[in-house]
C-alpha cells in the first residue's frame, strides 16, 4: 500500500505548484498502487483567496482526479474544493459525521496519557495530578460539547492550561483573550455580531448577512476571511460562509452552554 500525501508528492500546505512529472514518478504509479490522498485532515489550512490560491487548489484537484486510476483508491478531504468536485468522478462517496463529546473527550485523554509518558517519572506525576484533577476534566468535558472538531477542542484546552484559566468560571474569559491572538484586528464586539448572524454554530449565513454584521464594512469582511474567522462554504462560491470551528465559542449557542 503507498500512502501519498501532498508534501510526499511535492506539495505544500499552502498550495504551491505541483509538478507536472510527479504522477509518472515510479515511486508514486497509481496504476499499480493503492492509494491514500489525506488533504488537510487537520483543518489547518483554509486559504481560497486570490488566483493564485485557487490555480494551485486547481492544481492539486487535477492530482486528486489523477489518483481515481489506482486500483484502489481513498481520498478523504476537508476542502469543499476537494468534495464539491469529487462527485463528478468517484461514484463511492461517504460524509464523515462530526464527532461526538465522548469521542472527542477520548481524543484528549489519548494525548494526555501519549504525552505523560514522555516525562521524567517526577514530573509525570506532578503534571498527572494537574490534568486528572476533576476540575479540569470537568473543563475539558464542557469544550468538548462545545465542539465537533478535535482540533479546536484541543486549542482551546491548550491556551487554557498555558494561561492557567482551566476553571469552569474562567472557559469564557480565556476564550475571549484567545481571540485577541487569533484575530486582533477586529473587535470582539464585531466578532460576536458576525458569530450571532449563524442561525446554529454548524449553519452557513450568506454573504450579505455577514458583511451586515461587519456594518458594512468591507476591509471589515475581507479580515474575516484572510484570519479564516469565516470559511467559504463552496470553495469555488463564495456567496456562503461558516464560522471557523476554532472560534464558534462566540456563537450565542456555544456561549450559553460555556457559560451554564
């Protein structure tokens, strides 16, 4: 089995050029291997912007659509460019739900246990202590039904533990300091207007309801997008926006329930 991945076939996380002569590179035949392609699993790379980002998106789709001449083949993707294309060609699709809180909490308490284990055993006792202390389990357990994406559950625990907030009455303040990292350029105020315009914290909101909440501030809008504070909901149109996963802690839903 042959695992390809896009920096094992030249490229990069932020969409540079494939070349041309990857796919008749004998270490990557897709007519005699089987073939993996995992696009941005890890949902950190959400750039659509400009033409030269989405002639490199181009690029990597004519690769995808290279990759349905392997005798077995999967592709899994969290690009909307990716999925809004496929279907034209591959005829065995599945959706990948979102996570459940009990997955997600099952997620942390791996890398917990995967991380102690790299530790001196003193510290790995200490540390323990700190991260098995029902206060913060109870934390964790609370962002994790907050949220559908591993990701964002464990950035937000992450900022928490370093700014030493892990408390139930302190999840909404340190969230709220993540955001001046994560988009200091536009207030909180602003930010909250745009979260509230999704009728839920997984909906889209069209293009003209976003820039309302902005007060019709394009430069406003423009931010939003370049911080990925908004993603397009169809890459190649986008007339339709959701909120990033990692900042849905301003949706008035999510909110309520950090908040309760």
């Amino acid at each position: 089995m042959k695992f390809v991945s896009k920096d094992y076939l030249g490229l990069h996380n932020s969409g540079n050029i494939l070349q041309p002569a990857t796919l008749s590179n004998p270490q990557v035949n897709v007519l005699e291997k089987v073939v993996l392609f995992l696009d941005n699993v890890d949902e950190i790379d959400h750039d659509h912007r400009g033409d030269e980002a989405r002639q490199a998106r181009g690029r990597d789709l004519k690769l995808v659509l290279g990759l349905r001449r392997a005798p077995i083949g999967l592709v899994m993707s969290m690009n909307t460019f990716v999925a809004g294309i496929l279907p034209r060609e591959i005829v065995s699709r599945r959706v990948l739900q979102r996570l459940p809180a009990e997955l997600l909490f099952a997620i942390w308490e791996r890398r917990v246990v995967r991380m102690l284990t790299t530790l001196p055993e003193a510290e790995r006792e200490r540390v323990g202590r700190q991260l098995w202390a029902p206060e913060t389990v109870a934390v964790v357990r609370k962002l994790a039904a907050a949220t559908d994406t591993p990701l964002a559950l464990l950035i937000w625990f992450r900022y928490l533990a370093e700014e030493d907030l892990l408390s139930l009455s302190r999840i909404s303040e340190g969230l709220e300091r993540l955001m001046e990292i994560y988009c200091p350029t536009v207030s909180l105020l602003t930010l909250r207007q745009v979260a509230a315009v999704f009728d839920t914290p997984q909906s889209t909101a069209p293009r003209d309801r976003v820039l309302a909440a902005c007060d019709y501030d394009e430069s406003t809008l423009v931010q939003l997008q370049e911080r990925q504070v908004i993603l397009p909901r169809d890459f190649w149109h986008s007339a339709e926006f959701v909120l990033n996963p990692e900042i849905r802690f301003l949706h008035p839903q999510v909110a309520a329930l950090l908040d309760g």
